[in-house]
C-alpha cells in the first residue's frame, strides 16, 4: 500500500505508542505501525465481509470484526 493514502493519521500512531510507554517516536516508527496495522485491518476487514456473506448477509457487523479478529 503506498504511504501517501492516508487511511489512518501518523499522529494516531504517534499516540498510541506514547500511551504503550514511548517517549519518543521516530517519522520511520510511525510509518512503520501505520503500515503494519493498515495491512492488518485489510485482512480482518476482507475475513468479516467473507463472514457476512456466508451468513448471507451484505452488511458487516461488529461480531463480523470481532470474530474475524480471533482467527
């Protein structure tokens, strides 16, 4: 996934490693979670839509997520 979509802000990487204890966080270390949990989120995103489909459903619920998370 090139860097210059902006699916989820920099700044939000930045906080998140702060509140896990961080005090400071490098540009290339935001980047790096930033692309780790895009990628991440993509696959539990295209397991929750295969889960609603087979429940023969075009909606995506929160159990969707959740479960497609535990796998």
């Amino acid at each position: 996934m090139p860097s210059s979509k902006r699916l989820i802000p920099l700044a939000a990487m930045e906080q998140l490693m702060k509140q896990a204890g961080a005090e400071r966080v490098s540009d290339d270390a935001k980047a790096a979670l930033k692309e780790v949990l895009e990628e991440y989120g993509k696959r539990i995103a295209m397991d929750a839509v295969q889960l609603a489909s087979h429940a023969g459903r075009k909606t995506i619920k929160a159990g969707d997520i959740k479960l497609a998370a535990k796998k």
